[in-house]
C-alpha cells in the first residue's frame, strides 16, 4: 500500500492553494506534514479525502488512481479522516458517533464489538462517557472521539487535521501517544501538525509546506535539527515531549 501525490495543485477560485506539489506514504509509516496557518495543510487533506478536487496532478493509492472516486468510495478503499476542528455530532452519544464511523460497512454485530473495544483499548475515556452526548465532552474528548470514530472505518490510512489544535500540553501528549498505538496496530498515518516537536518526533519522514509549496522533505528526526524549521517551528510554541 502506498499513497502517492505528485504535482498536485488545487485553487480556490484564481487563488492557487497547492502549486503542484508531490508526497509520498509508504505503507506503515508515519509521515507529517507541518507548516504555517494557511500554508495549504488542510486543503491537501481534503483533497486526498475527495472533499476538494484538483485542477491538475494525481493521488494514487496502491498504485490505482483515486482521482475519480467520491469520497465515501475512498472510506470503502481504506482512507478515513478525523478533520481539523473535530467535527463530531454534539448532540449524539458517545457511542452513536463511533458506530457512524462504520456508516459504510456491513460489518456483524460482532465485529463492530470488536472494533468498538478497540477503540475503547485505546482511548478508555470514551467508554466511561459512552451514553454522554458528544457536546458535553471535554475538547481532548472530542479529539479522542474524532479518531476513534475515524478507526472505527477500518482504515489502512488514517488522515489527521491538528489533533493537538486547542489541547493543554498534558493532553497533547497523551494524544500523541495515541497516535504511535494506532500506527503500531498496522494504521499508515498522514499527520498535519502544527506542534512541529510532538510530529517531528514521532514521524518516520516529514515534509515543510509553506504558501502551497514543499520546501524541505527529510527524516522527521532530522528536521527537527534542521536551522530553518527550528527557526519557524520549534520555538516557545514548541511543548516538550512526554
């Protein structure tokens, strides 16, 4: 499995978010990408999930295009996406938010069990809160039940928008944690991250995307030594690691 974009733009109008930039994810690997607001980080995300199309480039996925897949189509191929800003449903339960996660399936009774106590594995909060409507949740909740309902689709690429944006750095690195569980249970990740030390830290490889184009690309361990990155990114925004 491997996920491929090259020379992809995307405009919003005459404006060009992304100018025909080109990433690679391989199978297994946690790959982020870190960049300023507006930089284009959200955009590529939502295009990869098939919300935004391109004006020019291509995304493969095994090898086969994507490009003419509906977004639901690409859940069904393995790709799920816990956005930027959370986007669950305030007024459902805990647990009624998970199970639209498997929207898509026909999963047994059985195997969404399975898959919800996975996800309680992970995340036990979501458990002790599960007949909770998802509005009276905590943001670091909300966040937690974001991914897990994005786990809950069963993917082989789990696309993640900021899931540390509005956290205290306490939950910032429980998240984090988290994130390396789920790719230790065979989940390929695409991480756009502000939190340049917590991403770079726990990715195998890393890309710096700045006004709709990619600047640097090296190990994630390696920019976090790289001048320019601690320049832009790693200041006292920067939390350390837990």
């Amino acid at each position: 499995m491997r996920l491929e974009i090259k020379d992809l733009r995307v405009a919003y109008g005459k404006i060009e978010a992304l100018k025909g930039i080109s990433i690679t994810v391989n199978q297994g690997e946690i790959v982020s990408l870190i960049g300023a607001n507006g930089a284009g980080k959200t955009t590529l995300l939502k295009t990869i999930s098939g919300i935004l199309n391109p004006t020019s480039g291509s995304i493969t996925y095994d090898g086969e295009s994507i490009l003419g897949h509906k977004a639901h189509q690409r859940v069904h191929l393995g790709i799920s996406q816990a956005p930027e800003g959370r986007g669950i449903f305030p007024g459902l339960t805990v647990l009624e938010n998970l199970e639209l996660g498997t929207y898509h399936l026909k999963s047994k009774k059985s195997e969404m069990q399975e898959d919800l106590e996975m996800v309680y594995g992970l995340f036990p909060r979501l458990k002790e809160r599960m007949t909770q409507t998802g509005g009276t949740l905590s943001g670091g909740e909300q966040q937690m039940l974001a991914i897990g309902r994005a786990l809950m689709a069963k993917p082989k690429v789990l696309l993640l928008d900021e899931p540390s944006m509005g956290l205290a750095p306490q939950m910032i690195a429980n998240i984090f944690r988290i994130i390396t569980q789920i790719n230790k249970l065979g989940v390929t990740i695409l991480l756009v991250e502000q939190n340049a030390q917590q991403a770079l830290s726990r990715s195998d490889r890393a890309y710096v995307l700045e006004t709709g184009s990619i600047t640097k690309e090296a190990k994630g361990k390696d920019l976090l030594n790289d001048p320019h990155v601690k320049s832009a990114y790693l200041g006292t925004g920067a939390h350390e690691l837990d």
